[in-house]
C-alpha cells in the first residue's frame, strides 16, 4: 500500500510502523507544499514605458525545490498610492498570474510594489519600477489615460503608424 508523504526538507526521514523513507528519495508520493521561496529572494527593479507589459522574472519554489511558478497567483501592490501610479482600472493593487503585470505612472518617477502570495501570504518581494519617458510619438500620461498612449494629433497624414501593443512606431 502506497503511502503519502509530507517532508520538510530532504534531510527528513519518515518513520512508520512498517518502514522507513528517506525524504531525499525522487518519489511520486512525497507532498510538495504551497510556494516557499522567490528566486531571487532580494529586491528586483524595472524600467519600463507607463503602461508597458512587465515580465517579472521571479521563478517561485516550493519547499523540495520545485518550480511551482506556473500554479502560483499573486497579489500585487503598490506601496505608495499617493504618487500617482496604478493598475488598469486605477486600482492599487491586482492579481497576478504567469508572471505578466502591467502599471501606470508618470514618466521619471520610481515606485514600489510588493509582490506576495494569496491565502495565506507565505512569501512576499518588494520590486522596484523606474518609469521612462514615453518614446517618440506616444503622448505623456495624462489624467485622462496615465500610460504613454499614442498620439493621435502626430500621426503626419498617416505617414507615422505607432503601436499600443509593443510601444513602437512606423514610419511609412
């Protein structure tokens, strides 16, 4: 009869009445746990456009070094609300999923965000974002919409083709 196994780390030996398991064993019984640890575990920064798709590199892993990435769902915040950055929908915070966040802000400006596991909160990451200046051809963030967006009046009788997408421009 197959047993399951719950262990701490590999150094763990399981005793029953029956046998003993080492923990360091690749076994398809042993029980992984909720995510452990952020790789790394120190402060990250990005720099990017307002409003530009972040890809967050932080591989996440369970207690026997899994990677665990791919299950796990987050909850971002910004620490600082007040400075004028958001999510979509102006929220100061949003769920994460397959490592993709997206905010808005102003152009020069710095800001934090703590990155944490959901129910319960077993790990937790500050980032740091640096927001850049929009690129030619996309319009500074303003109270109506605060992400480079592009620039409808610049479009130069439609010579000038900007995407939203990839904050890129054509010239034609």
């Amino acid at each position: 009869l197959d047993k399951n196994v719950f262990c701490w780390n590999d150094n763990w030996v399981y005793y029953d009445s029956n046998a003993k398991l080492n923990c360091s064993i690749a076994s398809q019984n042993l029980i992984s746990t909720a995510p452990s640890k952020f790789s790394p575990d120190s402060n990250t920064s990005y720099s990017v456009v307002p409003g530009e798709v972040i890809s967050l590199e932080l591989p996440v892993f369970d207690d026997r070094n899994n990677n665990v990435t791919d299950s796990v769902t987050f909850i971002a915040r910004i620490l600082d609300p007040n400075n004028g950055a958001s999510f979509p929908g102006g929220y100061d915070y949003t769920h994460v999923s397959h490592e993709d966040l997206r905010l808005h802000g102003k152009p020069n400006t710095t800001i934090q965000v703590k990155i944490e596991t959901m129910d319960p909160i077993v790990i937790q990451n500050n980032i740091n974002i640096s927001f850049l200046k929009c690129p030619p051809g996309f319009q500074d963030p303003s109270s109506e919409a605060n992400y480079c967006h592009c620039n409808k009046t610049r479009i130069y009788n439609n010579y000038v083709h900007c995407y939203q997408s990839t904050f890129s421009i054509t010239i034609v």
